[in-house]
C-alpha cells in the first residue's frame, strides 16, 4: 500500500433534513477522481482507506456514509436505505462538479458499488472490488446463522451469548431487538458482541488488534445498528437483485476487478464466483492465503495492482 498521507480538504455535506455527511480529499487535486466506499455498512473510513491508491495519479475522496464515521447524526438509522446512499453518493459528484469517477468498494462497499453502478452506470470509470457481498438471505445466513460458526466455534459462542436460548434460531432478528432496546447498557452490549464478531473473524489470522475496535463504544454502536438495520431489510433489495443479468447488463462494459480472499467467511467467495459467471469480462483474483480484510496482504497488494491499472483510463 502507499505511505499513509494526510487529506488536503475535509467537508461536510448536508443531505437531508437529518444527515450531514464527512467527506474528504487527499492525493493529487487535479488527479483522476476516485471515491471510496466503506464497508459496514456502518463501518466508516479510516486513514489507511487513503493508501490504496497512488497520490500522484488520483483525487483520493473518503466518504463516510449516513450514520457512519465523522457523519452526522451518528448511528442514526432514520432514512437510512441502500437507495438514500446511492442518491448521497450522486449528491457529492455533483457537489464536486465530478462527471465520472472510479469506484472502489469492500465487502458492504462492494454491495454499494455495484448498486451505484447499476443506477448510475455512465458515471462509473471502473470498478475495484473486495470481498464481494450482494446481501443474499444465504450470504447472512452464512455468517450469521450457520456458517462462518463452523470455523470460528469460539468466537461464534461469544456472538450468542447475550441471546436467549429460544431466539438464536433468528440471530439477526434477536440482535435487532437488543440493537435497539430502551436499555443503553443491552444496547452497548450487542454492538460489541455483534462487532466482535465480524471483526474476529475478518482475517485469516485472527488480529487482536483489529478485534480490539469492537470494543469502542462509537465504532460498534454505529457498525452493529446500522448492519443489523440493513440486514434485517435485506438490503432494501430484491434477493439476488445486483447479480441479475438484467442489472449486470447495465454495467457489464465497465472495467472491473474483483479480489477475494479464499478463506473469506464473512462474505465467502460463493458470491464473487457468481458474479463471474453472470459477468465474465470481470477480472477474479481469489487470493490463496486471504481472509475477508483489504488489510490483508495478498487483498491489498492486487487491490493496490488494479488501482495503479485503472488510473490512466
Ligand atoms: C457484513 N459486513 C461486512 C463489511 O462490510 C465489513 N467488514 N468489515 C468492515 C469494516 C472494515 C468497515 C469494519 O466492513
């Protein structure tokens, strides 16, 4: 990845009548734009989201979606929908006076980049996605019913254990009422329990340090309400919607790379295969020895290749 480099600009965007969103700008002002889609959802930027793209060739935008990061209100799952940010997103490039930009998206980013595509596909130059994840009721039940449990036994006993006995037949329903109870103590439990599931089980090694945010108080309440919001209504989508041949066929002439960790099991690379086979002018990287992190080594040393690739188009 490239050195870490600080934002030149940093702003605000109000986008309703209750958000505010962040943004921010780094790289070269006069360099080909690119905006960053962050996971989650719920799951904000950080300073390293910068680093995957060189700050020479591109217009490096950081945007912290509704409810997420340094947006405002935090956690806020009032008009929160995949659609309300396909709209924010569109909002920014004309705020920005951008007419097309790159895409890059991981994981819930992924998700949200080929929604945005898919609505707006002549104002994407090309596409860089990790972890690919389309919200299927299978993908969630994976992870968070009977998957990801089988190779993660440990943590999958803590994710549990704030629920009842007669619930855990619906995870995510049962964290949806612990998410959102009159009580802050429950609620402040399940988010962390919650987080600390996805982010016990996001790399192939597991990371104490990354494991670690689940346990601040902002980051989880922000990355388990709005998650489980989202889950909970399937993505506000049709099952299955973004891989419809349909929608593919509206964006299957932009340039796009795909890397995917083998041992992903937060979003496992069932979905990214199914993608290939409905959009075969994709490029697939499955990256042997990866998990479901862009932090990881083999993820973000092709996802840094298909940046450098896609700068000149
Ligand atoms: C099911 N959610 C997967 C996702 O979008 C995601 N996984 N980790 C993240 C963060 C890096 C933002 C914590 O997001």
């Amino acid at each position: 990845m490239f050195p870490e480099i600080q934002p030149y600009q940093t702003s605000t965007l109000k986008v309703s009548d209750v958000h505010t969103l962040y943004y921010e700008l780094s790289g070269n002002p006069d360099g080909t734009p690119v905006i960053f889609l962050h996971g989650g959802p719920g799951g904000g930027c950080d300073e390293k989201d910068r680093c995957f793209f060189s700050p020479h060739k591109y217009k490096i935008i950081l945007l912290d979606q509704r409810g997420s990061g340094k947006s405002t209100p935090t956690a806020s799952l009032e008009d929160n929908t995949t659609w309300d940010i396909v709209k924010d997103i569109e909002k920014l490039r004309e705020e920005l006076k951008i007419e097309k930009w790159h895409v890059f998206g991981g994981s819930w980013g992924s998700t949200l980049a080929l929604a945005y595509a898919q609505s707006h596909p002549d104002r994407v130059k090309s596409l860089v996605l990790r972890g690919i994840f389309t919200l299927r009721k299978s993908e969630l039940r994976f992870f968070y019913q009977d998957g990801a449990s089988h190779l993660f036994p440990e943590a999958w006993e803590e994710f549990i254990a704030p629920i009842p006995e007669p619930e855990r037949h619906d995870m995510i329903l049962a964290y949806h009422a612990q998410l959102n109870s009159a009580d802050e103590d429950t609620r402040i439990n399940a988010a962390k329990a919650w987080s600390k599931w996805e982010m016990a089980t996001s790399k192939l090694y597991v990371d104490p340090a990354h494991v670690a945010r689940a346990e601040d108080d902002q980051f989880a309440n922000a990355f388990a309400r709005i998650e489980n919001h989202y889950f909970v209504n399937d993505g506000f989508m049709r099952d299955g919607q973004l891989l419809e041949e349909q929608e593919i066929d509206k964006i299957r002439h932009i340039p796009c790379i795909v890397v995917q960790g083998r041992y992903d099991v937060v979003c496992p690379a069932t979905t990214a295969y199914a993608l290939k086979k409905v959009w075969p002018e994709i490029t697939l990287h499955i990256v042997p020895d990866a998990g479901h992190s862009s932090r990881e080594a083999g993820n973000a040393k092709l996802l840094v290749e298909a940046t450098n690739q896609f700068a000149d188009l």
